[in-house]
C-alpha cells in the first residue's frame, strides 16, 4: 500500500512539474528592445500577434524613408523621440501612422534632432515597455501615455491623456514611412461621428526596380471610442479646419478633443491589402466590440501559447533571453496580406481569392515575405520542427504567384516582385518542404515551379532573379563578368557574383534533383543532379579555393580571395569556399581532410577575436570582408561542417562559441553589432543552435538528416509540428562542458552525430552526457550521409 501511495505521490509530483513548466511565463524572457540599433523597418513591431497584418509600433525616423530602399529605418534605441505609431511594417510595405497631441496643432513630424519643429515627442525608456504582444510609452513633450496592441488584421491604440482643452489624435497617412517611399496617392474620410476609412497608395523603390507596374496599396477601417469635437484635415499643402476628407499627397485628419485628466481615448483600424470593405470586414470579424484590454489579453495568451512550444528549463536568464528573443523574432518576421475572406493582392492592384482548403489542417494564409535567402539554415528549419503551418502558407503563397504570374519571386510584397538577391531560393524551400513531408498544396503544380525555377529563362523577369539561369544551364557554371559602371551585372551570358550564383544554384539544382527523384521523375534527375556539381568546376585546386572563371573556362586574373563584391555577393572567396551544404563530403575530399579541418578551425579562431563578424561596427555588411561573417547568410552552415569531416567536437566548440559572443541581449549588441537580422533569420539560427539541432542541407536531401551540435540548456521539452513531444535533456553541462561524451536515444546509445530527422520527428527523449574535454571518439563512426 506505501509503495503504491509512493507511485501515486511521483506521478503527481512530475505532472506538477510539467504543468510548472509549461505554464511559466515565457513573455518574460523576450526582450523586444535587443538589436534595435540600426534594424530593419519590419524588426521592432512589438504590438502585433504572430505573422499578423497588423504590425503596430513607434517610429522614431519612419518619415525619412531610406536611401536605397532597404537600409535601418523606423525605430532606431539610439534616438529619443517618437514620431508616431505606425500599423503596417512589411519588406518594402509601411504606412498609416497615429500620434497623440496636445497644444498647437502641428501635422508634421518635424526634424529627429529638434522635438519642437514638428508633431513628435521626447521620450525616456525608463518609461517604456515592449513585450510580445504589447507596447506602451510615456510621451514626454504631451505627458500622454500611448498604448499598442492587435489582432491578426487590426491594430488598437489606447491613449491616456492630461487635463487639456487642446487634444488631438493625429491620423497621418499620406506621407512615407519606412520603407514605403514616396506615397503617390491617398483618402482618408469620417464616415459618421466616430468611424473612418482610407487608402495609401505608394510606390517603393524595390518595386519600382523590380516590378515597375506594380504598386503597393494599404486599406483601413477605423473606429474611434470618442467623438471628437471637431475634425481637422490637411494635406501636403496645406490645413483646412471643420473638414472631414483630405485626399492626396500627405493627406490626413486630425480629431480634435477636450481630455479631462486620465482620460482615454481608444482607436481601433481594420487593415487589409485589398480594399476598404474587407478591411470593414477584417475589422468586424475580429475586433468588433473588442476592447483594448481584451485584445491585449489575447495576444499575449497566442504569444505564451506559440512561444510555449519549445520549454526551456535551465538557470541561465540571459541565455533564456537570447532564445526567447530569437524565437519571437522567427514568429513575428513575416505577415499575412490575406484577408479573413481569402481575398489577397494581386500584381497591378488587382485583387485575387485564393482556393477554398479542404480538410482540417490550419488554414493556408498568403504572406509577404523578404527573399528566402539562407532562410534554409534557420527558418524553414524551425517551421519544419514545430510551425509547419507557416512553412505550408510559405509554400502556397508562393505557388499562388507562380500561378498568377508564371514565375517565383525572389522576394514578394503584396504579389509586387521585390527581389532582395537575385539568386530566387524559393524552389529549394519548395523542395524542402517536400522532403520533409510538408505537402498540404499541389504536389505536381509545386514540381512544375520549382523546375521551371531551376531551368528555365526565356522571358524571365528581373523580380524572379536567376537571370543567368541560361549561362548556368549552357555551361555548368556561371561565367564571370567583370562590373560594368556603378552598378552590377547579372545577364543571360554571367553575372558579376559568378562565384557565388555557380555555388548557389548548384546547392539549389540539388534540392530540386531530389523532389524530381522523389517524385519518379528520373530523367529530370538525372538533368539537376549533373547541375548540381558545378561547384566543382571553379573549384581551383592549386589554391583550394573557389574562384570564379571567365566564359573561356579559365579562372578570373587579379584574384583577391578577401575581397567582396567582385565575383561573390555580400561575401568573399574564403568565406564562399565552403558553400558546398548538398556534398560536404565532396568539398572535403577536395580540399583535403586534414587541410580542410586546419583551415576552418583556424578561421574560427582568427574570427572569434572579431565576435564572429565585423567585430563592434554597426553596419548590416560589417564582416564581408572578414573570413567568417555570421551576420550574413551565406556563412551559417559553415561552423556545422566539422560534423561531416570527422571532428564533430569542433562543431559543438564553435557553435556554442558563436551562440554565446555574436548573439547578445543588448539593443547594440543583439545580433552582432547592428548586423541584418532581417525577418527572424538569425533569431531562428540561435533557437536551432541551441537546440543543438541543425541540416546542412536545409532538409532537401530524399531523405532529410538532422545534425547534432551542442544542445544549450538542461532540458527542453518540444511540441513538433505533427503534435508528438520530443525532449532534449543535458547531464553536466555549463559555460565550459560544451562538448558531448556520451548520447541516448531513447534510451538507446546514440554513437552518430546525426540521424534521420523521419526518426527525430516520432518524438521521444534525446539525452548527452556533456564534459570540458572533447570526445573524440563520439560520433565519428558513422559520417552523415553526403551527397544522396
């Protein structure tokens, strides 16, 4: 009877515990304000739910725009006032901004370094909060406390304001924000006493590049909990009292209010991409009598649920904060630009439906996405392990444009072409996808895009990159062209980053190669799988290096392996020299085992020194020169490699070496110094490092692999994405036991540095016995397999 009650009693206790665990409060652990120096406009959006529309946040320098079109803009920690809160914040997609006033009014946003010749205000960030979900600060020059939240499709702003007889609630919408450029067209109007509606229309320079026909629409719906005394409307020109519509350039209104002291004044806004009725729509399906404290209430319980699918347990806070932080970020990065009836943004401001899903699965959004660009050694990979329902709206967003406009996008805002490379890794995701059996969408329409993205390039838009698709296909490598003027030259003969693009679309001809093979279709195979070795033909054995050869077939004179730009994009010949993810094993032979491990290793520990990157620069393209850059994409498998050369401790060395200096928990030190995270790119890189769980190969072999590194935390419990639990506990492990002794399986010895990710995917317990010494018996038996 007491050994029974003893049973019962530990049964209890560790469902407690689990319940302990999975109920903590991760919000906790999320630091919105980490990298906020010189980031993206998209990056700080803290008052929005995951992948939402509505992505809300302050803008301290959105109204400058940016110089080419991609630079940090929007919200930089350096700065100390605000300009406005803004609810779009997409690639190249930005607009419709609130501020709360009192006093004189003003209805520009004045100068950033003079608070007083404009709108905006000072404010301190002791008097801030950011957390996923929700955002709150104290506007100093008004002493108005202003509030963010939203829906998935609807941004809510509460404002608190003084005492004062002169309040107002400024809608500024036709003027630039962010990345957006110049607006070409606006409305804005009072419907009755306290709703609005309105539309911006620009034209941003990575469409008017690569998509020149295109243009970038954004539809609101608002309601206001105030009516206000009077209405203000003004425009670029000019400022008109007692009138409600303003049309045009800078457009916008201003609601006019006499505040008693702590009084509040909510605003609520519909979005969409489509038209001002589907915002009514979206505003009515989701936020109808919703009120801010609700609405806030929510999206932090989505935020608790979707960050509550990786539980870390472990004692170190920072540590916690880096992976919670990267997490948010790979959840937040994209957002949906369908509406809650399906309607999404065609080219030319047309409006499309997208298909009716059958079965039960989550439903199919259509998402604005930057370039996928090395997002196959990060994102798709975390997709894959618990969010496979974005990696399918990933898939079918892209499917749609292909069937709406016969091509892939490198990169897509609202259907607009914006390619970000020009490389087009879409197809490889596609691939991807489909080996690691993600395949809610049309398998043989997926096959016929991702060939013709492979091979095809008569006709081929500048926006679906790939433009030496034909020299690539005619040679077998892509040959090089030297930079003609300011600019550089990518076309049907060669491309100025004829290195990189040879590498690129030999990894790419691959994963294509295996969804062909996959698929039944040998001859096609047999086609991609012969591309993919092009690598090896600027291979250069005298120097071990790959460097890029003329049309004739001979390699570039007044070769610098350093030097970026020529031959290699955002990168350089040492860095790119490891580009071969599909066959390392081939790369090794190549180089030369031992050579190959000396030399890496000792890159490692010449970039160390710099923080694995452009050291303390603030810059996105601070380490291109440098012979490791984890701040850009191209470099990311790299410290994995040691896995498939036969010295898996120098893989759990540096990938734990890279996790604890590039990343950081500061606004400056947050991903390196002010280095590109673009959409929750690296943020994902460090929750799949830390995890101690990576592929190489991006999932696109027959049969995907998973490696294994140097697991961070004590425990971590895993909700997949098919629903079963995977748990990955540590023995021993700290700052200094990096390395792995010994490994479990559930229950059984785990001698392999990898196995087969079918098999991690059926859930269960992984266990490492962790030491300070390298084991350097462990998992060198059996290499992962190469090239399949």
């Amino acid at each position: 009877m007491k050994t029974r009650f003893s049973l019962i009693l530990a049964i209890l206790v560790v469902q407690w515990a689990g319940l302990r665990v999975t109920a903590q409060d991760l919000l906790q652990y999320v630091d919105p304000d980490i990298g906020t120096a010189h980031s993206r406009w998209f990056f700080y959006t803290p008052a929005a739910v995951p992948y939402g529309m509505a992505k809300l946040a302050p803008s301290t320098n959105g109204h400058y725009g940016n110089p080419s079109g991609w630079e940090a803009v929007g919200y930089d920690t350096r700065q100390h006032s605000i300009e406005g809160f803004v609810h779009f914040h997409e690639w190249q997609i930005g607009g419709v901004s609130y501020m709360p006033t009192t006093g004189i009014l003003k209805t520009r946003p004045g100068e950033l370094e003079g608070t007083s010749t404009g709108y905006r205000s000072g404010f301190d960030r002791k008097n801030q909060v950011a957390q996923p979900g929700y955002y709150k600060v104290l506007l100093d020059d008004y002493n108005i406390t202003a509030e963010l939240t939203a829906t998935k499709r609807v941004g809510f702003q509460r404002y608190t304001f003084p005492k004062n007889e002169q309040s107002h609630i400024i809608l500024d919408i036709g003027n630039k924000q962010g990345e957006s450029d110049i607006v070409t067209d606006a409305g804005i109007k009072m419907l009755d006493a306290t709703h609005f509606e309105g539309y911006v229309i620009t034209y941003p320079k990575y469409v008017k590049t690569y998509d020149p026909e295109g243009k970038i629409a954004m539809y609101f719906y608002g309601e206001i909990s105030k009516k206000p005394a009077t209405v203000t409307a003004f425009t670029a020109d000019q400022v008109t009292e007692n009138q409600k519509s303003a049309n045009g350039k800078g457009a916008g209104l201003v609601l006019n209010y006499q505040t008693a002291d702590q009084e509040t004044i909510e605003v609520k806004t519909g979005l969409s991409y489509t038209s001002n009725s589907n915002a009514k729509q979206n505003f009515l399906a989701e936020a109808n009598g919703l009120s801010f404290e609700t609405a806030k209430t929510r999206a932090q319980k989505t935020w608790q649920e979707q960050l509550g699918k990786l539980v870390v347990e472990d004692s170190s806070e920072p540590d916690k904060i880096k992976f919670y932080t990267g997490l948010f970020h790979a959840l937040l990065g994209r957002g949906i630009a369908s509406d809650v009836n399906g309607a999404y943004p065609k080219h030319g401001g047309k409006t499309g439906q997208l298909p009716v899903q059958k079965g039960k699965g989550p439903k199919a959004e259509f998402i604005n996405t930057d370039a996928i660009w090395g997002a196959f050694w990060n994102i798709t990979q975390l997709w894959s392990l618990s969010y496979p329902e974005w990696y399918g709206s990933f898939v079918n967003t892209h499917l749609q444009i292909f069937k709406d406009k016969g091509w892939f996008g490198d990169g897509i805002a609202n259907s607009e072409f914006v390619s970000g490379v020009g490389t087009n890794f879409v197809g490889l995701a596609i691939a991807g996808a489909y080996n690691a059996g993600i395949r809610n969408y049309d398998p043989d329409l997926a096959y016929k895009a991702v060939k013709a993205n492979e091979l095809n390039y008569k006709n081929r838009p500048v926006g679906s990159g790939k433009l030496d698709t034909k020299a690539f296909v005619d040679n077998g490598f892509v040959p090089f062209l030297e930079q003609k003027g300011a600019g550089f030259v990518t076309d049907s003969t060669g491309s100025n980053f004829a290195g990189s693009h040879t590498l690129e679309y030999s990894f790419s001809a691959f994963a294509a190669a295996q969804m062909a093979k996959a698929m039944g279709k040998n001859e096609d195979y047999s086609k991609l799988i012969r591309l993919s070795n092009g690598w090896q033909q600027i291979f250069n054995p005298q120097n071990k290096l790959m460097q890029p050869k003329t049309a004739a077939g001979h390699f570039i004179d007044k070769f610098d392996p350093y030097q970026p730009w020529r031959g290699f994009q955002e990168g350089n010949a040492v860095q790119y020299t490891f580009y071969v993810p599909h066959n390392p094993a081939g790369l090794i032979e190549a180089i030369g085992k031992d050579h190959f491990n000396n030399r890496l290793d000792s890159i490692f520990t010449v970039s160390e020194k710099l923080g694995f990157g452009g050291g303390k620069t603030i810059d996105a393209f601070a380490g291109i020169q440098s012979i490791y850059n984890h701040g850009n994409q191209p470099n990311l498998h790299t410290s994995w490699l040691f896995n498939f050369s036969g010295k898996p401790w120098l893989t759990q060395k540096w990938t734990r070496a890279i996790g604890n200096d590039f990343y950081g928990t500061e606004p400056i030190h947050g991903y390196g110094y002010g280095q590109d995270e673009d959409q929750g790119q690296l943020g994902s890189w460090y929750v799949m490092n830390a995890l101690g769980l990576f592929d190489v190969k991006g999932l696109t072999d027959l049969r995907p692999i998973i490696q294994l590194g140097s697991p961070l935390f004590e425990k971590v419990t895993i909700t997949l994405g098919n629903g079963k639990t995977l748990v990955i506990e540590t023995k021993n492990n700290s700052k200094d036991n990096v390395y792995i002794q010994s490994a479990t399986w559930n229950g059984a010895a785990l001698d392999n540095c990898w196995l087969y990710r079918d098999e991690l995917m059926k859930g269960g317990k992984m266990t490492f016995v962790m030491g300070a010494e390298p084991a350097t018996n462990w998992g060198t038996k059996t290499p992962p397999p190469s090239a399949q």
